[in-house]
C-alpha cells in the first residue's frame, strides 16, 4: 500500500509570529484520518518570524526531533544544554520523565523555516536526553537518527530511523524497506518522483510494500524517509 499525503492538505495554522503546517493531527488540529504514521506521531513544517520562537514550555514521553531548512534554532533546556542548530544540523532530545525547552530563531531580521518531528518512544519515562551533531551536505540518502546510533548518527528511544536525502535534479535515491517494516517520505523541498508519482516540498508518501522504494529528483530535492517498525 502507498498514500501520499499532499503539502496542501495538511493541516496550518497562522499565528503571525508563526506560520505551521501539521502533517499529522496537532494542537487544534484534528483529523482521525492522519493521527500518525506508525511511531511517527507529528511532522510540523514551522516558519518563525525574526525574534521570535517557543517559549520554555514543557515535554514528556517524546523523542523530539528538531530539522533546520534555514536560519537558525537557538536551544535551552531544563537539561542545562545552550545550543545553536542550522542547516546540516540534526538535534534530538529525548522529553523522558519530563524536561523544559524553549526554542528561538535568534536573528533580528531572518526567518527561520524548520521541521520538528515528535516520535513515540518505546517506554514511558526514563531519563531525558540530548544529542546534535552537524552532518556532511552530500548527495545521497545519510543516516542521521538510528535507533542504536549507528554509524554517527544520533540515538532515539525506539525502533526508528532516519535519514536526510539530497538529490540534485536527475539523481535517484533508493532505500530498501525490509518486510515487516514501513516508510514515510517527507519532501522538504523541491520535486521527487516516486512509482510515477510527483512529489512537491511538503508532500508525504506513506508505503509499507517491501523492496526497493526508488526516488528520483526532477529538481534539486532534500527530503527525510523515516523507516519505522
């Protein structure tokens, strides 16, 4: 089964200061139809106007997964960590028993365009936690959360990875979906084809068929696939 999920469809939200769009149900909005994808539980494309951000504001039971597509995210938490996350930059914080954070775009005059991405962890408390690191912008589809931290990549509380693509107009990507298993393509930006199917920034593409799902940019594409139990 494939279903793709169109940027237009989804859920927004314009609050001034933010501009949201929810892939999946968020806030005050509600759709039974797309609560989630398996532990993937929120994929929320954010604009934040210069100056501003969230607040110290509360979490827990969540892995948090914050992507920059530009500008920059400054980061405080209860956990005492103070960081700066740009583009190439990958953070996750584990909510664990429960953790304060409050997240800024930190400039007085550029907008800050992210994704954060809430996963479902495998138990419920525990320890809070926090991990970043900055990888390499090369073409090809890179491991950056894993749910062992395998080869770099950041440690997440739950059988999930993730790996950020970047495909320059005429290059395909491939990701094997082993059986049992499923996948959730997002298109950050730019035009994918999947199975002859266009994709756009912002559309998403839900498959649990096994095999080889084959992704080809008809213009420069940095898109996440989410391989999820």
């Amino acid at each position: 089964m494939q279903r793709i999920r169109r940027a237009d469809e989804r859920g927004h939200a314009d609050h001034g200061w933010l501009d949201t769009h929810h892939t999946f149900s968020f806030a005050d909005y509600y759709d039974r139809a797309h609560m989630g994808f398996g532990h993937l539980r929120v994929i929320n494309d954010d604009r934040v106007a210069a100056g501003t951000g969230f607040g110290a504001h509360p979490h827990r039971d969540m892995e948090i997964v914050t992507y920059v597509l530009s500008g920059a995210v400054a980061h405080r938490d209860s956990m005492g960590h103070g960081s700066v996350i740009r583009p190439g930059e990958v953070q996750l914080m584990s909510a664990g028993s429960g953790v304060y954070h409050s997240e800024m775009n930190p400039s007085p005059d550029e907008p800050l365009h992210l994704l954060q991405i809430w996963i479902l962890p495998r138990e419920r408390g525990g320890t809070p936690g926090y991990a970043q690191r900055a990888f390499p912008r090369e073409p090809g589809l890179l491991l950056v959360v894993s749910e062992d931290g395998r080869d770099g990549s950041l440690p997440i509380k739950q059988d999930a990875r993730i790996y950020r693509g970047l495909a320059p107009a005429g290059t395909t990507l491939e990701h094997t979906i082993r059986p049992g298993r499923r996948a959730w393509v997002h298109v950050a930006s730019g035009d994918v084809e999947v199975a002859g199917q266009p994709l756009t920034t912002g559309d998403g593409l839900a498959t649990d068929e096994a095999g080889t799902l084959t992704l080809t940019a008809t213009s420069d594409a940095e898109l996440l696939v989410f391989d999820l139990a």
